[in-house]
C-alpha cells in the first residue's frame, strides 16, 4: 500500500483529493494548522489521519509521495525537509492527473464564472442517465451531497481551476488535467494576485486549448468575446453556446418563476423543446447549455438530460437560501468577482420584481481586495437591481493604500446612480442595521468569498429575535 503525506491538507481541494486516494487503497495522511470544523469533521469521517501543525519529524522515511498545497511555501519545515530528503513530491494538479485522469475521458470545466455550476451539472447528468462517471469539484454539489465522486464509468468531470498550481509550478492548475472534453464557458481579466493583466490570463487559456487532441471537443461560451477568440487554439471540432444568435447550443423564451427558469433549447437549428432548469438567471441558464452540450458530445440524448436537468439541486453557497425569519429570506452566494455579483443579484431582481432586495458584499478575495476593480464594482452593484447595498470592510487586506478597493469611493458611487449605499464596517452592525430595518418578504444575499463573520446565522438569530 502506498503512502501519501498531504503538507497542507484541509483545504477543500486538498481535502477531497486526500478522501479520494483513500478510497483508492492508499494510506493517507496530512498536516497542517489549527485543523477544526468543518474540514476537520470531513477528514475524520473519511478516516485520514491529521497531523496539528508543520514539523520536520512528521516527513517519515515510510512515504511514497508528498502532496503539497499552493498555500506552501519555502520556510515550512516540512517542505525543507522533504526538499532536503529528496523525497518524491507532486503538486495537487498532478496527483489528480497521474492517479485518475490517464485511463480516463477527462472532461474539464474553465472559465471566470460558473465552474462549479457547471462542473456540477455535468456530473449530475451522466450520473442520471447512466453513466457513472468520476467527479472533482470545488464546491458541495447538492445531487452527491459532496464535493466528489469516484463511479467505474469511462468519464472523470472536473472543475478547470486557472489558480496557481504551487510554489515551483506557477501555471494554472488545468493544463494538468488531459483535457478529451474542454468547456471555457467565458473569460474576464481575474485572480489578479497571480495574473499581470488579461492578456496573461489568455495566454493560459490558450495553453490549456491546445492540449485538446483532435479527436476532443471544445466547447465554447458564444457570449463572452474573450471567450471566443479562443476558439482559434483549439486543433479540434469545437462547438458554442449561448443566447447570441448563430450559437450551436442556444437557449430563447427564457423565463423564471418560483425558484425555476425555463428555456426553449434549440441546437444546431433544430428545436429541441423546453428544458426546466431549477435555478435562477440567465447564467445559470448558460451554465445549463454547456452542460447539455458536454452531455451529447458524450452520447447521452436530449430527452434523457431534460429529465435529469429538472432535478439538478445545484450548489452549496450559489444563491443558497439559508433560512427565513419574519417573513424575511437569507441567501448566502459565493459571488466576488464584479460579474459574478450583477449577474446573481440581477437573477434575484428579475425573479422577485416586488419585492426588496438587500445585497451585502464582503470584499474578501485576491480580485474582489483591488482597486484594479473598483469602477467594475461600482457598475455591478449600480445595475443590478439591489434596493439597498452594503458594503463591509475589506478583509484583513496588506495591499498599500492605493492598490487597494477604496469602499467609501465605491459606496459614493453607487449612490451617484440612485441607490441607497452605506459602508457598514463591521458584521454585528450589518446585523443589527438589517435586522432593525427588514420587512415581510425582503431578500438579503449575503455575497463572499469566505465565512463572513458567522453573518448568515447572525442575521437569521436576529431577525427571529
């Protein structure tokens, strides 16, 4: 039995490759600090052993592999110490491809927004019809009540993740990945903290195209420009989806109601019907289409995927309702990039017309900290729709002054467009002004990154109180 040592383990990525080779026979442990909840209680449950803080001793002469985190970096006393060993070491990226991608069909999900979505989808979908496959995702898909799956099926589904792989290997963790079934679903300049500018970003991108083999497919988001001219790399058979009129996989007469959006699919032309997909927005129903389009590249039948699609349950933290109280609803949303933001709020406006939407926003990630962003930011949340907008500090942010989001500036521009704007620094006073201010049938979305302070519970207490 082989054994692997995780230095750095209870990052989600990190955590769910780990329960994986587990489930593969292979001995598995890993270290890192202050372990606790809920990481802590998922790696219990799957019987890995975690090892509290870095030291030297915790390298043993024992380990067949060392699996190191992007977190890590030279000065970790493990990491100098299988360094100084020579011991055999691997990316996470490259654990993934060398124990689960080479014997597989390697069906990989890129772009800025909807990955996880649409990693999710496609999972779901060939597991409904049949076909049993693989998955790796970077969120809790609600069909599999986790963030993976290892079926005995020929396909291995996995988020296309464009973030750095580790400390010696700065390229984006997807041209690791086999690509036989490529997605870019769109394009927008991000991850700033690791790319210089957009055109750094396309250059990935196009790397990870051209490593589709002729007789792969790509598939292409027709409304995203960037996306686009990417389809020139490819050296394969590639298709688009999307609204824009001459998309292969295109979706018309979209309409939501009660939690659900409808859509007629047309493909190549040719009416295929109306599909139910139960999720808000326009982009999810983007996210939708590719899927469907992943799911005939692999055979499966139109019919088949709309009754599969009507039961998709989404994911985790994506316009996710956490509770209601005093007739008030609270959804928490991953949203942090400036689109990513007007799209989930617009879908809220457009499903709910009367009623009033509250949108909190924590500037907690790399992109969302920046100043590069700010004019995006304040366009975001001036067209999405929002009746009231709060904006939290910025997070624990070591960005100089003027690298940095100014959120008063964003807060005064804001309201230069008419809405009511307020920076609200801390999240006991977000919760005591929501909670003082709500009405019967208002919506809050709560949009971050990270935990946020325990709001959503807060709030939710709160309000009940």
């Amino acid at each position: 039995m082989r054994k692997i040592h995780f230095i750095g383990v209870c990052g989600t990525a990190m955590a769910t490759l780990a329960a994986m080779l587990k489930q593969r026979g292979f001995d598995v442990q890993g270290s890192d600090h202050g372990v606790y909840p809920p990481m802590s209680d998922f790696l219990a449950a799957e019987n890995i052993r975690v090892l509290d803080g870095y030291r030297a001793e915790n390298i043993t002469s024992d380990l067949d592999m060392v699996v190191i985190g992007n977190a890590i970096s030279r000065g970790n006393p493990e990491l100098e110490e299988v360094l100084d060993r020579k011991f055999r070491y691997q990316s996470l990226p490259e654990a993934i491809r060398e124990n689960f991608l080479w014997h597989s069909r390697s069906i990989v999900i890129a772009g800025t927004h909807g990955k996880t979505t649409t990693t999710s989808m496609v999972g779901w979908l060939l597991t409904a019809c049949g076909a049993d496959p693989s998955l790796l995702v970077g969120g809790i898909a609600g069909n599999f009540n986790g963030s993976y799956r290892l079926g005995s099926g020929r396909d291995f589904v996995i988020e296309g993740d464009e973030y750095d792989s580790a400390f010696f290997d700065k390229t984006a963790k997807f041209l690791k990945y086999l690509p036989d079934i490529a997605v870019v679903g769109n394009l927008e300049y991000d991850h700033a903290d690791i790319y210089a500018d957009l055109e750094a970003l396309r250059v990935a991108f196009r790397r990870f195209l051209t490593l589709v083999p002729r007789n792969g497919r790509v598939v292409i988001g027709a409304d995203s420009p960037e996306a686009m001219k990417l389809a020139t790399s490819a050296r394969c058979s590639v298709e688009t989806f999307g609204l824009s009129d001459g998309a292969d996989w295109r979706a018309g007469e979209v309409q939501s109601t009660d939690g659900r959006t409808i859509f007629e699919l047309t493909h190549a032309g040719e009416p295929l019907g109306h599909f139910e997909l139960p999720l808000l927005g326009v982009h999810n129903v983007r996210n939708a289409l590719a899927a469907l389009a992943v799911g005939h590249a692999t055979g499966l039948s139109a019919e088949a995927m709309r009754k599969a699609l009507k039961e998709f349950k989404g994911v985790r933290r994506r316009l996710e309702l956490r509770g209601k109280a005093r007739g008030v609803s609270v959804y928490d949303d991953f949203a942090h990039h400036p689109t990513a933001i007007l799209e989930t709020l617009s879908a809220v406006r457009a499903s709910h017309p009367d009623r009033r939407v509250w949108a909190v926003f924590e500037p907690r990630s790399a992109t969302s900290c920046r100043r590069i962003f700010q004019d995006d930011f304040a366009r975001a949340f001036s067209e999405s729709g929002a009746d009231e907008v709060v904006i939290a500090d910025v997070f624990r942010s070591t960005l100089p002054a003027d690298e940095r989001l100014s959120v008063e500036e964003l807060i005064r521009d804001v309201r230069k467009s008419g809405r009511q704007a307020r920076h609200i620094p801390a999240v006991d006073d977000i919760v005591k002004t929501i909670s003082a201010e709500a009405r019967e049938g208002d919506l809050v979305v709560i949009m971050s990154n990270g935990g946020f302070g325990g709001i959503h519970d807060k709030l939710l207490a709160a309000l009940a109180a």
